[in-house]
C-alpha cells in the first residue's frame, strides 16, 4: 500500500469516526483544520485508524504529529514493521 493509498483509508477512518462526510486528503492538512477536531475526536479517530489498518500506533510518536501526511508516513512504517 502506498502512501496515497494510506491516505485515503486514513481520512475516510477520520471521517467515520468523526461523522464528516468528507476529510480533505492533502499531506499538508492539519487535524486542526478538520471539522470538529478536539480531545475526544483525537480518540475516536486514533481508534478508528487502528482498527481500519488492524494496527497499533504508537502513541509516543502520535504527539509530534502536525498532518495527515506525517500521519499517512507513520502508518506507512508501522504496517512495513509488520
């Protein structure tokens, strides 16, 4: 899966879990930027994202993160991490 794959599947996670009908999937967009972001929309998303990739995403590296591109890189690695 590349990652303009991971970044659809991300922003449609997003979207679910967020009730949106739509997530703009630029790399430059922020979580901020994204309609009704806060704390419990962080968690749902993050949970949504897991279960969409059947992943774990470490949250020590969740913090640092500014965009869905750097969000799409991390999945990247954790499903190349296998």
């Amino acid at each position: 899966m590349n990652r303009e794959e991971i970044l659809t599947m991300a922003c449609s996670a997003i979207g679910e879990a967020l009730h949106l009908q739509r997530v703009e999937e630029k790399r430059e967009t922020t979580f901020l930027e994204i309609e009704g972001w806060d704390s419990l929309s962080y968690t749902l998303a993050i949970l949504s994202l897991e279960k969409a990739f059947q992943i774990r995403l470490p949250m020590e590296r969740l913090y640092g993160l500014e965009n869905l591109g750097q969000l799409a890189d991390l999945i990247q690695e954790v499903l190349s991490q296998g």
